[in-house]
C-alpha cells in the first residue's frame, strides 16, 4: 500500500476502494481518477494517466469531502478563559483551517463573522494555507440588545431601513452567500428583543432584491415560525429544541432546510466529565493552548457557571453544579434528538452543522473533531449512518446550490478516504487515510503539517 503525506500531481487515481458516491446508492468497489480540481472519472478498472500519482484505497471507502454548514472560525475555542494575542489567534485560525481537512471536511460555511476576521480568513486561505471551502453568512442581522450583539461584543444591529441596506450590500462586497437573521428572545428566559416587524420586512425584502438567501437563528418553535411567517427562510441554523408537529407540516411545506446543532449540548456536556477528552485523536488536530484549557477543572466549573447565568440569569448560583447540569443537559439531550426524529420524519432536510467555536467561553467545540462528532450525534438521534452522511454531503450542497457532496464525473474533486466502512460504523470516519481537497490530497498529519 502506497502511504504518503501529499499527492501534487495533475493526476491523481485512487484505486480498490469501496466508493460512497453521495447519490443515495450503496457503497460499491470502483477506481476514481481525479484530474487538476475534478472527478475525471468513476468506475471498476480505469486506466493509469501517465504520471498520476496511485494512492491505494484497499479496505477503504471513498466518500465525497464532508460541508459542516456551521462553523465559527473565528471563533478559538475556549478563548473566554485566555489572554490570547493576535499573533496566537491567527495562528489557532490557521491550525483550524487544517484540521477541518485532517478530519475530511472541505467545506465548511460560517454564518457570524466579523469583516475584518472574514477578511483574515480568506486571506489566509489565499496565501495557501492549507483549509476547506470557505462561505461566510458575514455579521447577522441583530436588533439593539437583542441576540448575537447583546452576547457577543462587536457585532452591528440594525434598526431601521437604511442600515439593513447597508449591511446588506456589505455582504455582497464581502463575497457572502448570504444574511443570517436572529429571532432569539433568549434560553430558558425571555431577555432579547426581536426586530420590528419593519425591520422583518426590510431584511426579507433588500435580501430578496440582492438574491441573498435568509438563514434565521431561531431555537424554539416559536420562534421559528415567527422566522417563516416574517422571512421565508432558505434554513434554520438550529434544529428546534423539542418536538413541534405543526412546525415540522409548516418547515417541509415551505422547503426549509434544518441544520443540526447537536453538538452544542454534547460539548456541555463535556463539562461535566472531562475523561473524555483524553484522546489522542483530539491531541493530533486541536491547538495544545485550547486543550490545556478544555482539561482543565477550574475552567470546568466556571464554564458551567457562566452557562447557567446566560441562560437563567440572576439564578445560577442557586442551581450551579454537575449534578444540576448532567440532569438538565440529559433533559434537552433527549428533547433534541426527539425533534431530529420528528424533522426527519415530516420530510424536512437535514443538513449536518456542529456550530465549532461558538461563544469563547465554550472550550469544547473544536474545528474538525466536533463534525465528525455531530455525525455521530445524528446516529444516536435516529438516522441511519447512509442519512447522516447524506445530511453532510448531498443535502449540505443543495441547500448551498453548489456542485459539491457527490462524487460524479466533472465535480469538484473534494473527497474524503477512511479506513473500513462508515455506513456501517461512523466511527470509520476518525479513521481518515487521505483527504482530497481540490485535487490535492494528503494524510491527516500531512494536512496538520501543511
């Protein structure tokens, strides 16, 4: 078997593996021959192109590259309890950029960033760090006070016409593939105010005019119909927080995709047992700095705390503790997952995101490992290994309307080969033997070393 770090040649041919072509058919033995960024061609025998490079994909599967359809990048990890310089985050940013890849994501779209952190990112990815697709939702649409700007310091608010169409045309400038809008009162207790029905209808309609699908922030099924009776939104991204089956009729008769989110709460959860983040899989594609941080007790206990206040401020001294915590995170575990079932049964899209990076004091979403754990996570819901890949391959790239998440002569040649077969134990998809992100592929470590 041929092992190497990086493969440069034009061509590239991956032969005697079991190919998961993102279509829905089963897994089936095939060769695939990647020329410059795409698929040349798929199928039993191909031929060797003079000069390809051959990497062997015996006992292994060949999948389209995964699209985590909600990331923070610039967003580390635990930053909430550090005193990171500039030259520290950019170097994490950087670091997360090539983990995503270490971990067969090549796509991934981040719907909260700052311009000037878009601007970094993109920046870095052109002087050829090595990372995914990056799309970008740019700065969400927030009224004073309300949810992410009340959170979040630095994000804008919008209260009126005239500053939507601003913003507005700051996301066409920057290259954004569309507006994030909040309708968040607040967790547990109602504490944001939500826009003017004004202000509704001159999102709805100046990102109309701009053909710049809505993506709404919208956690309970309150909330989200609000969000599709003001704003026709192409996704929510969050999954609501517990079963509605008027919203699910109202979700699937309006075409709306969900994403996922359920790796949020796992990380929580986190909190509470940190044995589990002893692994060495975790050792080989987050910053040192954040898992020192991530491991530590004392930041444990204040993460719970700070969590707690957020959601029921003024009473979290009263309820702060693991037991607390391990039996609530249990209760909206359970919820979550029953409203994942009911999406899926009512037909509604499901798109894989893990939200990584989140809020800077959250120390356990890291870029990379907590995609791969909201496949998991999806599992355990109810979906079949086959839809949870599907939901961070085929169904991702449709909501996106992009040529991506399958494996098909002529499309981009983003692919992702594991050790063993994933549709049948998504754990497989630890086990990454190459990542191939625009024609180019590498190990794990040669991702991490790039």
């Amino acid at each position: 078997m041929l092992w190497i770090a990086a493969a440069l040649a034009s061509d590239v041919l991956l032969v005697h593996g079991h190919v998961w072509d993102g279509s829905g058919a089963p897994a089936a033995s095939a060769d695939v021959w990647v020329h410059d960024d795409r698929v040349q061609a798929v199928g039993a025998g191909l031929g060797v192109p003079p000069g390809a490079t051959i990497l062997d994909a015996s006992g292994a599967t060949v999948l389209p590259g995964l699209i985590d359809a909600h990331v923070h990048l610039s967003m580390d990890p635990g930053a909430g309890w550090r005193h990171d310089d500039d030259a520290t985050h950019a170097a994490q940013v950087r670091a997360h950029l090539a983990a995503y890849l270490a971990c067969g994501v090549t796509t991934v779209l981040d719907p909260a960033v700052l311009p000037a952190e878009e601007a970094r990112i993109r920046a870095l990815l052109a002087d050829g760090a090595p990372g995914p697709r990056y799309l970008s939702l740019g700065a969400p649409f927030s009224p004073p006070g309300g949810y992410v700007a009340a959170v979040i310091p630095g994000f804008p608010t919008v209260s009126n016409r005239a500053e939507v169409e601003a913003q507005l045309d700051g996301l066409l400038r920057d290259g954004d593939v569309g507006a994030k809008v909040t309708v968040e009162r607040g967790f547990l207790v109602n504490r944001y105010p939500l826009h003017s029905p004004e202000v509704f209808g001159a999102i709805r309609a100046g990102a109309t005019a701009r053909n710049l699908p809505i993506y709404a922030h919208a956690i309970s099924p309150e909330e989200q119909s609000i969000a599709l009776d003001w704003l026709h939104p192409r996704a929510m991204v969050h999954a609501m927080e517990r079963p509605d089956v008027r919203l699910v009729r109202q979700l699937r008769a309006a075409g709306t995709y969900t994403i996922t989110t359920l790796a949020i709460a796992d990380a929580f959860a986190a909190a509470t047992d940190l044995g589990r983040l002893a692994d060495p899989f975790l050792d080989a594609r987050v910053p040192a700095s954040e898992l020192i941080t991530a491991r530590d007790p004392e930041v444990a206990r204040g993460f719970s705390e700070a969590l707690l206040q957020e959601m029921l401020p003024g009473l979290a001294r009263w309820v702060a503790g693991p037991g607390f915590m391990r039996a609530a995170l249990r209760s909206h575990v359970a919820e979550a997952n029953a409203a994942i079932r009911a999406l899926r049964a009512g037909g509604v899209p499901l798109v894989l995101g893990s939200d990584a990076g989140n809020w800077p004091l959250i120390p356990y979403l890291f870029h990379g490992p907590s995609t791969l754990r909201e496949l998991e996570l999806l599992h355990t819901a109810g979906l079949t290994p086959a839809e949870a890949l599907t939901a961070g391959t085929r169904t991702a790239a449709e909501m996106l309307e992009l040529p991506l998440g399958r494996i098909t002569v002529g499309s981009p040649a983003d692919l992702v080969v594991v050790e063993g077969d994933p549709l049948s134990d998504l754990r497989a998809m630890r086990a990454v033997r190459w990542t191939v992100r625009a024609g180019e592929a590498r190990t794990p470590a040669g991702w991490m070393g790039g």
